[in-house]
C-alpha cells in the first residue's frame, strides 16, 4: 500500500470509525476544504462541541514512524478547536494502527522547532543541510504523549497541556530556532 491517496483513505476511514467509537459523530469533508478532513460533534458531551480535524497517515515498519509536516501544517489554529491526527498504519497487517491526537498548534510548533533545530545544527557539516522548512518530517518521539487521546478533543485547543518532549521548549527559544511566524506562543510561550 505505498500509494499515498490510499495510505489516506485508510488514515480518515480509520480516523473516522476511533471518533465514532469515542462518542464522537464525524463527517469526512470534500477534498478542497483546507485544514479539515473531518468535521466531528461530541454527541457523548452536554456542550457538544464541534471539532476539525486533519489526518495525517504514513505507512510504518517498526518504530521507524515519521510525518511530513509542512508550511500549511506549521499555520496557527484559526477556531481554537483544530485538531490533527497523526495516524500510523504499520505494514504488518496484524498490528492495528497508531493514533496520536494532538491540538494544530502544538504541531505547528513541533514541526518547526524540530526542522530548524536540524537545519541549523551548529555541529552539522556546512552546505549539507539546506531542506526547506516545507519539508519539515517529523519523528513519533515528539508526540508520543498525545498517543490515543482522544479525551483531549471535547476542549477548546487553547486550554489543552503541551504534551510535547521538554526540549522542544528549550529550542523554541534559541534565535536559531524559534517558532514559526504569526504562531501563539510567540505572545504567550506555555510550560511544558
């Protein structure tokens, strides 16, 4: 299943049954629509909050689980309720897919902080690093915290912890790092 428009399908299909068995009604949305995959309403919550997701699947072997997280994944929430997620479809077809639940703006941190903290190594050799941010691909290891939370999804972005690795804190302020333009944290850089 190397095909990407396939390894997708799977991604929202499966993304789409998890919400439903989480009380969650969900809708795929047509292609065309930017940033949102699936619209969901929490049926099982008294609020019933509505939520837009965008999937992001990629086909794994092992523990070798990474995503291209570009320049429109690193755009900041724009409803304080936009919602990826990371789904990982391993090539075992025994083993049953991974799930990682996590608020549009702690990705959008991630994948920059991650991307120019690479780019910018001080101790990489000169002239051998020159990806641009747009390919930005991101390990499991920055959101294994967010694995299977789907109890996340009934709060407003805004308000959920950043359950991202520490470091990632300390890189975001370093010059050479940062985070992306126009994010949040620039305002307000939260604990972690």
């Amino acid at each position: 299943m190397a095909d990407t428009k396939m390894t997708k399908s799977v991604g929202e299909h499966w993304a789409c049954a998890t919400l439903a068995r989480h009380g969650w009604a969900p809708a795929l949305t047509r292609d065309g629509l930017e940033r949102t995959d699936i619209l969901a309403v929490a049926t099982h919550l008294d609020h019933r909050p509505t939520v837009e997701i965008q999937v992001k699947a990629t086909m794994s072997a092992g523990d070798r689980i990474s995503w291209l997280l570009g320049e429109k994944a690193q755009l900041p929430d724009l409803s304080g309720h936009e919602w990826f997620v990371l789904v990982s479809i391993p090539t075992m077809h025994a083993d049953p897919p991974r799930a990682f639940v996590v608020p549009r703006d702690h990705v959008a941190a991630a994948a920059w902080i991650v991307h120019m903290n690479w780019l910018t190594d001080p101790l990489a050799p000169p002239g051998k690093r020159n990806a641009p941010v747009a390919q930005a691909r991101i390990k499991v290891e920055n959101f294994e915290r967010y694995e299977e939370r789907w109890d996340l999804l009934g709060e407003p972005t805004p308000t959920v912890p950043v359950l991202l690795p520490p470091e990632l804190r300390d890189q975001s302020q370093e010059p050479r790092v940062g985070l992306p333009p126009e994010h949040p944290w620039h305002h307000d850089l939260p604990s972690w």
